[in-house]
C-alpha cells in the first residue's frame, strides 16, 4: 500500500526529494532492469531479479545523504488550481461521434472519450481506435506496456491491421493482393481515429505492411473462397497470435538498417497486454490478453447501474490461468512456474505480446543478443535467463474472446488498463459514468466508511452532492471525468480537489508509486438502433 501523499509533500515543496532520488541509483536501463526501493513490488509489471543487485547499486548510503539536508518543518501547501488540473486532465483526451448512417449501416456506436493520464515517464500505455472500411465492425483497444513502451506501441500500431485482414472476405484480399502486385493504389482497410498525441512509426511502416502482406497471401492461399462466413472469434484469436509471432520474428531475422533493428529487438525484448473490442451491429466481441478490462455498463429498470465484466484477468488471482500454466508444463515445474503470484517469479500478466525472455529458448536468446547491436548487448537485462527456465513458452499472447450480444439497456463500455482497475472498483466506475451520460445521480445514502463525521461534515457533504445535482459536469469527457474520480476520490467517494491537486503535482519519479499509467476508453452505444436490431429478429 502506498504511504500518504501527505507525508512527502515537505520534500516536494522545494524539489529536494526528485534530487535524492535521482542519485540513489545509476542504472542506465531504470526501466528494465531496475526497481526503485520506494516502489513496491506489487506496483510493478515486472519485477527484476535478485542478481540485478550487482548491476544496480546505491552511489552511497541514501539514509546519509539526507541526513546532510536541512529541510524545513514549517507545512507549506502547494496547489494546483483548477484550470491547471483541468489542462493536465483534458491534456490527452479525444472523442469521436459516429455519423448518424455511414452509407452502410446505422451503427449501434454513437461514439466514444478516450483519455489518458501517465504515470511512468514515458507513459508506457497506448490506444487504438479505428472503424473497419471492408467490414462493419469497429474496432477500439487498450494497450498496457512494461520493460518500456516499445511493444505496447507496436501492437497499437499494428494489431488492428491483422483483425482487420482476418475479417476480409477471400474476394477482397485478392482484390488488395492484386493491388499491390500491380502498383495501384490499395483499397483502405481502417479508417483510424486518433489524438494528435497517438504516434506512429514511420521509420518502421514498410517492414510492417511486409508483415501484414506476407500473413494476408497466406489467407489467400488457405482459402479458396468457397466459404462466406468469417469467425469473428477465430479471426482475433488468429490476429493476436500472428502479429506476436511476426514480432517473435522479426527480432530473429533482424534487419540491414540498425535503427530498425534494434528497433524490433526492443519491441520484442518489451512486453504489452491488449483488451480489444470488436462492435458489429449488436454483436460485441472482446478479445483480452493480459489484466486489462472490459466492464459493461447496464441501466436497470429502475435506473440504477450495474457492471457486468467481459473480460478476465490473465494473472495469479485467476485459478483457471494458473491451472492452465501448471498443465502445460512438467509437474517438477508446478512450484516454479508461478511465485509469489508472478511468472517464474517476474512477470504478473500470464499473458502478453512480446516478452520474448518468456518464449524463446535459451539458446536462441543468446544467439540474438551476440549478433545483435551493441546497445542490446550493453543491456544487462537482456543478458539475463528467468530462474526456472527450462520448458519454455512460459507466456502467450493468445487472447481469450468473451461475446455479448447487445441489449437496448447496454449504455456503454468501459475498456481500461489496470491502472483504473487499482483504484476503483467496477461498480463505482460504471455508477460514476453512467451519471455522466445521463446527466442524473442516483441518489444513494451517504456512507462514511467507518469514519466518525460530525453534524457539519455530513452537512458540507449533502451541500456538495446537492450542489453536483444543480451544475453541469465540468468534463465534456467521459473518460476524462472518470480518470478525475480515480485519481482524486477522497474516503466518501467524492472528487477532492486538494487531494486531486497532490496527486497530480507528484514528479515523476514519484506519481508511480501512487498509481500506474492510466487509459480509459468509454463507448457509448445506441439505444435506439440496438433495439431495432432485436425487433428485426
């Protein structure tokens, strides 16, 4: 558990604590290979072993060195006001609304916010969203990446193109096969929609269309045609597995140019989960590889909202994730594979693109490194083997499909990364988005936790839920009024703004030991039209 915000906040008044912290350790891979002692390890994705001790030393006796500092004891508050945590807020935030008829089809998406808030410098999360131009269906995700950023922006980048080729009718991948082969100009697949802020590799775009083309002339080749109907489930299982293998090898075959190269190296050395969702009229798949989750928003007849969960956790809370790990591996491995609730004692997700130190053999670990550009071969991480290793693949990134057929009091989705997860619970965030788009609260009695409230606290909070009734939401984002409630709630589940204002101020060396990278998609469904789906049948 985190300690108070409070108890650093003399420290972070003049910036002396970010100056300590950043002598306590040299380590010039922090992010692989090291684990700050003021972060515990259940906040981290990966865990670094015992032997990194010898790579990752203090300069000196930390407690001496503060001991030398003069700190002053007198409090002195430091704020941020509302428009500068609004503007650190609203900082990442997109939305998209659906044309009301497409040419095709009347979608059953109205539209969608998507935010982000980081945690980690750089923010090691991503999002995609885009709408599928051959098919109906539209496609959004959430990637959470650790060991760095390359892999979840990889699988941002890339994963949707190979759902989207999965989904391709036989006819239309030789329509782009041809295309291709002929130079003309290509059918577009995807229409994404992105903020400003979404990168994308340009450096690596060729190697990735030759990817993709080698893995649709497969398709072609596997099928003749003679049947119609696509799988949806198969086509995510199949993306998600292919793409992880293309990323699997191309860090194998490497590449002329050394800046791809080590590209593809550092993708594949990194690891990333996806939660995907795949909406098609009132047909909802949602394929998830990892801890992220998909939460259902349903509206009950009586207007109360409650959360139904589309998507399971792939770590160690999850009995059937670690009874599958222990069958597909030797019995002599069943205290090995998986302790202290992590992956051969490192990795929380049980499943995962990239991470190719839980994949590959040995032997073929040490091969890429040697031959691999210096930079790789410096990194201390690279070189090391998990204990326990003898049976690999100990992690795959075949994703587990959950489908939901949608119902007219199906409002929303919430697809999130589990830096949300850690600090709400579902019902909480479908109760507190489900105001937000109705614009109504559902008035519930107060409770206090536990906490002995006086006759004037419990007053100022009945002013302040009256007062929320009476104004209009401050967020035009769904997804940015839900990071606001997950960041600053204080004990009575309400927005803080002092509590808010800390936790936003906390440097960068500290805002990750208070929360994780945090990346929301909300998506908003049409009532309307997904009940005239149903009366159609």
């Amino acid at each position: 558990m985190p300690a108070p915000t409070q108890l650093f906040f003399p420290l972070i008044r003049n910036c002396e604590l970010s100056r300590i912290y950043g002598t306590a350790c040299y380590c010039h891979h922090k992010h692989l290979c090291c684990s700050s002692p003021y972060i515990p390890s259940s906040r981290l994705r990966y865990t670094p072993h015992p032997a990194y001790a010898t790579f990752c030393r203090p300069k000196e006796n930390w407690w001496q060195y503060t001991q030398g500092r003069r700190y002053s004891s007198t409090p002195q508050k430091f704020y941020l006001t509302p428009p500068q945590v609004n503007s650190i807020l609203k900082a990442n935030e997109y939305s998209f609304k659906v044309p009301e008829f497409d040419g095709k089809n009347v979608s059953s998406v109205l539209g969608f916010d998507s935010n982000q808030l980081p945690a980690n410098a750089p923010i090691e999360d991503r999002r995609s969203a885009a709408t599928c131009l051959q098919t109906r269906g539209m496609l959004l995700g959430v990637f959470d990446g650790h060991a760095g950023c390359a892999c979840s922006q990889a699988v941002s980048e890339r994963l949707f193109y190979y759902i989207a080729v999965s989904l391709l009718p036989h006819e239309t991948l030789l329509e782009i096969e041809n295309a291709v082969e002929s130079g003309r100009a290509l059918l577009p697949i995807l229409q994404w929609h992105k903020h400003p802020n979404d990168y994308f590799s340009k450096e690596a775009s060729k190697l990735y269309f030759n990817s993709l083309r080698t893995y649709w002339q497969e398709l072609i080749d596997l099928n003749t045609g003679e049947s119609t109907d696509i799988d949806v489930k198969e086509a995510l299982i199949n993306a998600f597995k292919r793409l992880d293998n293309d990323i699997s090898l191309e860090a194998q075959v490497g590449d002329p140019n050394s800046f791809l190269n080590y590209l593809v190296l550092r993708v594949a050395f990194s690891g990333a989960t996806a939660c995907v969702a795949h909406v098609d009229g009132v047909d909802l798949h949602v394929a998830n590889t990892g801890d992220s989750r998909a939460m259902l928003g349903v509206q009950e007849e009586d207007g109360s909202w409650s959360a139904v969960t589309l998507s399971n956790d792939h770590n160690a809370q999850n009995e059937r994730e670690l009874e599958r790990l222990k069958l597909e591996h030797p019995k002599n491995e069943a205290k090995s594979v998986v302790k202290q609730d992590r992956l051969l004692g490192l990795l929380m997700p049980f499943r995962a693109f990239g991470d190719v130190k839980f994949k590959w053999s040995i032997d073929l670990q040490k091969r890429v490194i040697e031959s691999g550009p210096d930079q790789l071969n410096d990194n201390e991480y690279t070189k090391f083997i998990p204990p326990n290793y003898h049976t690999p693949p100990y992690l795959t990134a075949e994703p587990e499909v959950t489908y939901h057929r949608l119902r007219p009091q199906d409002k929303f989705l919430v697809l999130a990364t589990d830096g949300l997860w850690e600090t709400m619970h579902r019902q909480d965030v479908v109760r507190i988005v489900g105001e937000y788009l109705t614009g109504m609260h559902h008035q519930q009695p107060i409770a206090v936790g536990g906490y002995k409230v006086t006759l004037g606290q419990m007053h100022g909070l009945l002013t302040e839920r009256r007062a929320k009734m009476s104004s209009v939401f401050e967020d035009q984002n769904a997804a940015t009024h839900l990071i606001r409630h997950a960041v600053g709630n204080n004990e009575f589940g309400a927005v803080d703004h002092e509590r808010l204002s800390k936790m936003l101020s906390l440097p960068e060396e500290l805002a990750r030991m208070y929360r994780d990278d945090i990346t929301i998609i909300v998506v908003q469904f049409n009532s309307h039209v997904v009940g005239a789906y149903q009366n159609q049948e």
